[in-house]
C-alpha cells in the first residue's frame, strides 16, 4: 500500500490509477467506509 507522497508520485508516473495505502486513509469499519468514500471522490477526482 502507498505510505507516503513520493510513492503516489511514482506509481502515477508509472500509469499505476488503482491505489490503496494508508496515505489515503486507515482501515476502518465498512460503515465508516461508506461514508468516507462519496466524499473522497468528490474531492480527489481522478485518484480513486
């Protein structure tokens, strides 16, 4: 999973456009998860 800034920057470069880690967000309960995801994508366009 992608830790840390630079790891994104080089997967993207490298044409990588599916991504998890905990640079994004910790492991949480699927309720919490639910919630979470709407926002996010919203406000991160294109990196999810």
């Amino acid at each position: 999973g992608i830790e840390t800034a630079e790891q994104l920057q080089y997967l993207r470069e490298k044409g990588v456009d599916s991504l998890q880690g905990y640079y994004f967000a910790r492991p949480m309960p699927l309720a919490e998860l639910l919630k979470y995801l709407p926002d996010k994508q919203q406000s991160n366009k294109g990196l999810f």
